[in-house]
C-alpha cells in the first residue's frame, strides 16, 4: 500500500525594479503581446511566476534578469543583461511535510 504524503515548498525572493524602464511605452508593449500589466507589481508577479517555473536564464518579455546583483552563475554566454531587473534569491527554500 502507497502512504501520501503532502508537500509543501515556499521560497522567498525579492524583485528589484527600475521604475524608469517600466514605462508607459514598455507598459504598452509588453500588454499587447504578453499579458496586461498596469504597474510594478503587476511585472513583479510576472517575473516571479516566470523564474520559479523556468528559473533565471531568460524571461519571456523581459530577457536576461540580473540575479543577486550579477550575472548568473551558471551562463557562460557575455549576453546582455536586463539590469533594470535584479531577482534577490537566497536559495533557501522552505519544505514542510505531514502524511495524508
């Protein structure tokens, strides 16, 4: 017999955004082909759903983000980077578990 167990896993990160990139013009654009944003928050959701699925090598929309203040650890490549976009992670992730 199979026991179920449930997981569940939180991690904290901490979106830096430059307000001047953010703008109408930018606001506009990336609502017509990616989805409605209206404000910082709006992006900042974005960009965290968009790291936790695919982690940080590249944002749809956004491109490169800059990853506790540097390039990433792991890109060899000397692409550009989005430095209006710093993702503070302390790759710490938190793991509870209790049986169903």
């Amino acid at each position: 017999m199979m026991k179920k167990i449930k997981a569940e896993i939180t991690k904290e990160i901490v979106i830096e955004l430059d307000e001047n990139f953010f703008d109408e013009k930018f606001n506009e654009h990336y609502s017509r082909y990616f989805s409605d944003v209206d404000e910082l928050e709006d992006h900042a959701k974005n960009i965290a759903h968009q790291y936790n699925l695919f982690g940080h090598t590249y944002l749809e929309g956004y491109g490169k983000p800059l990853v506790n203040g540097g390039k990433h650890w792991n890109d060899s490549e000397d692409g550009n980077y989005n430095k209006a976009i710093n993702i503070i992670d302390d790759e710490y992730t938190h793991i509870w578990t209790c049986e169903l």
